[in-house]
C-alpha cells in the first residue's frame, strides 16, 4: 500500500540551528513526527547555511514518515545580508537604511530564481529590487 499524505507544514527555520522547541516541535508534534530525527536531517543538510532563514515544507504520511523539501532564503533576508543591516525601515519612503546594488541584485535573483514568477533574471531582479525598495534600502544602478 501507497504512503498516504496526511499533512503538509511549512515553517521556517534558521539554517543549521534547528531544535524541537518552537516552531518545529509545535507544528510537527501533532502529527506523530520523531521530531528528533527530522531536527538532525534537518541541520545535516543546512551546516553550510548556518545563519540564514530557511523556508520547509515538510510532507507528513500516514505511517508517521517524512520528507521535506527547503526553498530558497526569503528575499528580505537576503537583501538583509546583501547590505549589512538589522532590520528593515519601519517608513521606507522617508528613512532609507542601505544601499544595494544592481549586482547585489541580480545575484539574490539567481538564488531566487526558482521560486520567483519571472521569465528572466533582468526581470527576477526588477522584482527584488521592488522588495529592497520596501525594505527602506536604496537600489544604485
């Protein structure tokens, strides 16, 4: 018989620092999930990425088994590191926090690439750059 899928969770976890307290142990305990074992999958696979906020999106089956699939950084994160500040603007169109550049840009949209709707990176770029114009940061051609 076929694994059945029960549920789908999505949480978001920072890269090679996951533990079974919250989010992890919330959204997975009420599925039966050994939480311990998707906590060390989790982290063997995310060591390099240590730091970053990761998206998952983990598939729960009938006989308690799981497999799940990680996205890329959310953009706000990656444009976050890119200029080397806390948080964003809490008014972006009065205090600007940063500067980020064309090339900085386009290289958040080639990571991002997959997950964004855009036929091409001039384009995936052009969508980031509208994220970086809500986060407070200016965008130097």
């Amino acid at each position: 018989m076929a694994k059945q899928l029960v549920a789908e969770v999505k949480v978001q976890i920072t890269g090679g620092a996951a533990t079974p307290a919250p989010p992890v142990g919330t959204a997975l305990g009420p599925h039966g999930v050994n939480i311990g074992q998707f906590v060390q999958q989790f982290n063997d696979r995310t060591k390099d990425m240590a730091g970053t906020t990761i998206p998952v999106v983990i598939s729960v089956y009938n006989d308690r088994s799981f497999d799940f699939v990680m996205k890329s950084p959310p953009a706000a994160v990656l444009l976050k590191q890119a200029a080397q500040i806390a948080k964003g603007s809490g008014n972006p169109k009065r205090n600007k926090v940063g500067k980020v550049t064309m090339s900085q840009l386009k290289e958040i949209a080639k990571t991002k690439f997959a997950d964004l709707n855009a036929p091409d990176l001039d384009q995936a770029a052009k969508i980031i750059a509208g994220t970086a114009r809500s986060m407070g940061l200016e965008v130097e051609k």
